[in-house]
C-alpha cells in the first residue's frame, strides 16, 4: 500500500483506530501523566473490541499525551528524509504573511527585527509564558510532533497543552508510533484533516515529506505552524529558534573561552534533517572567524547521548585529533553529555563543551561545571507562542507580523552558563 491511495486507506484505518482506542483507553482529553505503555483496557469490553484495539495499538500510541523532560530532534530521520539546501540569508525585516497560506516561503533565518522588537502576544519565557488572549470558540488545535520520547518533543507537548488550559481550547498532543516515521505524521494529519481540526502545531520528521498534508490543510483553510523543521511553502508561519543562531552563539562562547585556538569536533544531528543543517551551519560559520581553530572531525551522533559517547570515544582514540582539542560544538544537549562522559573516561581536561536546549539535565550539568554553554530553545515556550497565534488568526483573522517569528531569541538572553544557570532554574526553565 503505497502512495496518497495507501495513505488514505491508511488515514481511514487511523481514524476508526484513534477515536476506538481513545475511548478504550479513556484519554479524550490531554493529560499529562500517561505513557503510551500505560494504555489499560476497561474491563467489560467486548471481545470485538478487545481484537479491534489489538490492531490499533500502535496507532493509539500516538494518541497519549505524557510529560517528562528535553533535547534536540531524534536520532532518527524516519523515512523518506532528504537533505535541504540552506540558503541563510538575516535580513532587517522579514517576510510578510500571507492571507492565502500557500504562498508562503519558508526561511531559515529570523530577522533582526523578529528577533529584538517585533511585539509578542506572550508574556515570559518557559514555564511563567502567559497571555490575555483567549479563545473566542471551543477550537480543536493539534500539536504533532515527530516522537513521543525525546525531551524536547515533550516539552512541546506540556506547552500546547499548558496554552490550551489558558486561553480556553481543546490542544491534543499526538507523535507517531513508529518514531520519526514521516509516513505515520502523513497519516495522522490526513485523518485530523479530514476531521476538521482548526489548526496544528508541527514538529516535522522531513521537511520534505511532511509537504503534502501542508498543501491538503490550506486546501481546507487549516493554518500549520512549523516549529524545528518548517516545509518548503505552506506553513501559516515558523517558530521556535533560529537554528543557526543557535549554533553560531553557543560556538562563539567556546571559541572564546578556548582563547581562539585549537581543534574543535562537532557532533552533528541526523544528516539532511533542516534544523540540525541549520545549527551546523552556525557552528562551522563561527569557527570559521577564528584563524586559529580547525576542524578536526564534524560526525553525526544522531542527537543520542549513548551514541555521542561511543563517536567520541572513537575520535579521542586519535592523535591527531585528540591533541590540541580544545572544544566540542554539539548540536544538542544529549550529544553534549555524551560527549562530556567520553572526556571524562579519557581523563581529559580544558576541553570546552556546548550544546543547545538547556534541559533538566544539561542544567545541572553547567552547574557541575563540566558543560561550558547551551542554549535555552524553550520547546514548552515556543508550542505556548504558536497556539497562541493560531487563536489570534481564528478569533478574527488576525496574522502574525513575519513569517519567522523566533522564540526564544537574544532578547531572552538564551545563552546559560555558570553565571546565569541558577537564575534559569529557579525563574526560566521549561523543564519540570
């Protein structure tokens, strides 16, 4: 079964499967205290019910909702992801949106008015995000991310539904059983479609494949938000951060803090995944301003920390690489710690490493001193911000300012080391 036919079959299966194993399981409404292996069966279902929920098992895991805690996209691009050609292009203003969605280009940077003045319809960062504005109707918004089990999907989850709570709406929050599988997020946007959602909040696995359900929701007047990976045209607009921002910023506090010399490893996210080329991107383009540096290994770790320990290992078993290191770019937290207990196992010292998320885990680690820097990218904050702005446009047409609007960006001093980790903690995370 293959192709729009196989996932329509597919989409109709999805969609007798969802509302079936919903009801079973007894989770109508977004939770979040439960894990896809917590699904119980009421007792007194029929034994057609029980063989019915038997086959949609799988698909009903996409339908839980649990929270736990954060880091990058996944290690895995799921099928059918390509690369993307980056074009990094700031400019001072950035691109309107469109009334028809459709027209919409995606870009990969955020203007330098998006990031410090545009005005935001949120107040705070993190778990203090909040807003006035409230919804006028009983809207159904969908958050879809790509897996149910890395810390930063999560946290986009307890934001959507944090932002449901608050400004009055229903928010489900959904992830493909097969993890990263871009043909199970077709399915379940092509089912929700057919629904008649009032709009989703998306976490693509390929920017690419997930184009299709894009142009099927502006057929039906559903507006999409990209967070992470954006489609190529279509989104109602992008948020989260400027990848590349991420990338650039964090590289520069090692390079600096390595006194501009030495060699420096990245350990890359899924290959041809957008953010992650976007984030690589920033951290090469830094290194690059420093005539004293080079690149003496850039290698994918998949954003796993078991994997990035195992890369490491191997890398540091290399003279020629192992010495003069001074820093280690990584494209999210979880490689970073990887990486942390590779140098750790190898006695090695005055290696400076960064990562990107400033989750529970990296947190304490900058205040164990063995992380130099990561980035705060706010999933929880970010989902909040999108929701929000899809209550705007349903309430009464109203569009965001840019297409690209980043959260967090400078203006919420994103950066956290040992000088502002505490202050994080206590009044800024996103994490529980």
């Amino acid at each position: 079964m293959t192709g729009k036919a196989g996932r329509k079959e597919a989409g109709e299966a999805f969609s007798s499967c969802f509302f079936f194993a919903a009801e079973a399981a007894n989770i109508w409404t977004v939770t979040a205290d439960i894990h896809p292996d917590d699904i119980i069966i009421r007792e007194g279902a029929s034994d057609m019910k029980m063989k019915r929920t038997k086959k949609c098992l799988a698909i009903a895991a996409a339908v839980v909702m649990g929270i736990t805690l954060c880091a990058c996209g996944s290690g895995n691009k799921g099928t059918g992801a390509t690369e993307s050609k980056l074009e990094l292009k700031e400019t001072e203003k950035g691109n309107k949106v469109n009334e028809d969605f459709s027209l919409n280009v995606n870009t990969n940077r955020a203007s330098d008015y998006a990031k410090k003045e545009l005005v935001l319809p949120v107040k705070g960062i993190g778990r203090g995000i909040s807003t006035d504005v409230k919804a006028k109707k009983k809207y159904k918004i969908v958050v879809m991310t790509r897996n149910s089990t890395n810390p930063y999907m999560i946290g986009m989850w307890a934001g959507g539904a944090q932002a449901g709570k608050d400004m009055g709406l229903e928010v489900q929050t959904l992830a493909p059983s097969n993890q990263d599988n871009i043909d199970d997020q077709l399915t379940i946007m092509e089912s929700l479609i057919d629904q008649n959602v009032d709009g989703f909040v998306i976490h693509p696995s390929d920017s690419k494949g997930i184009q299709p359900m894009i142009d099927a929701a502006n057929e039906k007047g559903i507006p999409v938000v990209a967070i992470g990976t954006a489609p190529d045209t279509g989104a109602f607009m992008r948020t989260g951060v400027d990848y590349y921002e991420t990338g650039y910023l964090v590289t520069k506090e090692l390079c600096e803090a390595a006194g501009g010399k030495g060699k420096a490893i990245i350990l890359e996210g899924p290959a041809g995944v957008q953010n992650m080329e976007e984030r690589k991107a920033g951290i090469k383009d830094a290194i690059a301003e420093y005539p004293d540096m080079e690149i003496a290994a850039s290698q994918t770790a998949n954003c796993k920390r078991d994997e990035a320990m195992r890369v490491m290992e191997n890398l540091l078993a290399k003279e020629d690489i192992a010495d003069g290191l001074t820093i280690v770019s990584c494209c999210n937290d979880e490689m970073a710690i990887g990486a942390i207990q590779a140098l750790k196992a190898k006695h090695m010292k005055n290696v400076f490493v960064g990562g990107a998320d400033a989750s529970k885990d990296a947190s304490q680690a900058v205040k164990d001193g063995d992380l130099y820097v990561t980035y705060n990218t706010d999933p929880y904050g970010s989902t909040y911000l999108a929701v929000t702005y899809l209550v705007q446009y349903l309430n009464d047409k109203t569009l965001p300012e840019e297409y690209f609007i980043p959260f967090p960006s400078e203006r919420h001093n994103p950066l956290i080391t040992k000088d502002n980790v505490q202050e994080y903690i206590d009044q800024y995370r996103w994490f529980e």
